[in-house]
C-alpha cells in the first residue's frame, strides 16, 4: 500500500521475501493472538474464580432407604421430609435420631411429590407436573388449600418474606406465599454459565442452597442477583461408586436456624448427616 503523501519513485523499495518468510510472519502473528486471547481468558477466570468449600461430619442418623428425597426441613426440633416417584410419593415427620417415620400423609397415585418447605403453621409441597402445591397443617397435617403454579415444580423454601421456587433450570422465583403469585425471579450463574438443573432449596444465613440435579455440590446462591458465592463439595459424603445406581444423587438440605446445624441426604440413601462446612482456603 502506498502512502499519499510519499512519492513512489523516490520511496525505497522493499526487501524481497520468500514463502518461508511469509510463513514465519503468519505463524509469528497467529501466536501472538493466541497468547493475546489466552492471557484474556485467564484474566477472566481468576476475576470469576468461585470459592470451593469442604465439609466434616459432625453426626450421623440413620434414614429410610426406600425415601426418595425431593424436600428436608426442620423447623423447632423436627425433621420433615418430602418424597417423590408415582404411587410413593409422600410428605412425613422423622425422628432425626433414629429415621423412623413419626407421621406421614400420602399424596394420589398420580402426583410425584416434590420440594417442601415449612411457612408459619403450615408445610407446603410442591409437586412435578401438575403445577399443584399442597399446604398443610404443620402439625396435623390436614389439607387446608391448593395453590397452582406455571411450570414444574422441583425445590422449594423461603427467606421468611416470599417463598422461592426451583422447577428445574437455571431460574428461581420469588413467590407470595399466599398466593403463588410471582415477585420477581433471578438467573443462578457461576461467572458466565447459568446453572441449570437447580433442585431441592434451604434458605441459609442470608444465602440460597441448592442441590444440582446429578451433581455432588451444593451451590451457595446470592438471593439478590443469582450469582454463585461458592461451592460445598460433598462428593466425599457418600461416593458415587459406592451407590447403588445413578439415581441416588445427593438431594436434600435441612438448616435448624436456631441450633445452626445442617443437615444433608439424598434420594434413598440410607443415612442422614448432619455437616459442618470448612470454608476454602
């Protein structure tokens, strides 16, 4: 390319170079905008790194093998627990010290029940398909109303203002608790990538905690913008080698705010644990 404001004749010419030249240009070149790019990368990464947390156990109980966990809560003391599957599916108080099954209700045949959470005097369970969440007495367990929900329904709990629901991906919505009606709604997102499969729910010091569907983390969630605050890797509780099939995945989270102790299962494992988490260094 000729400059304008230069002659061309009097413009000295440039030196004469080979294919090999070129080709050493071009490799030089595309080098310098790979290094370029992975330096940017990484300059992201770190800048978005999560903090990955571990646990101890601090105790364990037995629990119900044949209990597929959809939903755990305590509240004053007592352990309640939300199972799921067609013809099984159920909503039950449990004596945390030794898993029996205190009192239990059952859902039809035809409901899969799904996440449970404890609002005032009344336990409300959610279930997969038929967009459909029971309330019952804390206590007696009576049916007292149905309330109807848009979409699946697949974790749920509260931060003592509004109820917050899971159905399955990477949203959570903020719920009246009278009337299901939708508040307001967050994307859960580690960085960049969304978080999809979000499952059972536990309102936690402030933070939402999640299960992930086939996933060994629970994901420590700001309730204001949906972003990742960490990870607690749990992968170590109950090894996935050691299960009997896939689908006993970890799933299942119980927070006693008045003692501060967690509490962790899975669907039809065979122990309840409570944890402690060691916070990374």
């Amino acid at each position: 390319m000729t400059d304008s404001n230069t002659s061309i004749e009097t413009k000295p010419a440039a030196p004469t170079i080979g294919w090999s030249g070129y080709r050493w240009l071009l490799t030089a070149a595309v080098g310098l905008l790979t290094l370029g790019c992975v330096a940017m990368l990484l300059s992201a990464n770190q800048s978005t790194t999560t903090p990955i947390a571990t646990f101890e156990v601090v105790n364990v109980y037995p629990h119900d093998p044949a209990a597929f966990t959809q939903g755990l809560a305590i509240d004053g003391g007592r352990m309640y627990e939300g199972t799921g599957q067609y013809g099984s599916s159920s909503l039950r108080r449990v004596e945390l010290a030794s898993g029996k099954v205190l009192q239990s209700i059952s859902l039809n045949r035809d409901l899969f029940g799904e996440g449970i959470t404890v609002w005032k005097d009344s336990i409300i369970q959610l279930t997969w398909k038929k967009r459909r969440a029971f309330v019952f007495d804390r206590d007696t367990f009576q049916h007292r109303k149905t309330l109807r929900y848009a979409g699946e329904g697949w974790g749920l709990t509260h931060d003592g203002t509004h109820l917050i629901m899971s159905d399955g991906s990477s949203r959570l919505r903020f719920l009246d608790p009278e009337t299901f009606r939708e508040v307001r709604q967050i994307t859960v997102h580690d960085g960049r990538r969304r978080i999809d499969d979000l499952n059972e729910l536990e309102f936690v010091e402030g933070e939402i905690f999640a299960n992930v569907w086939y996933n060994d983390s629970i994901a420590r969630i700001s309730p204001q913008d949906g972003r990742i605050l960490g990870w607690i890797d749990l992968h170590n509780l109950w090894p996935a080698r050691q299960r009997p099939t896939r689908e006993h995945v970890l799933n299942g989270i119980a927070y006693d705010r008045e003692a501060k102790r967690l509490y962790v299962t899975g669907k039809n494992w065979p122990k309840l644990y409570e944890v402690r988490i060691v916070d990374a260094n």
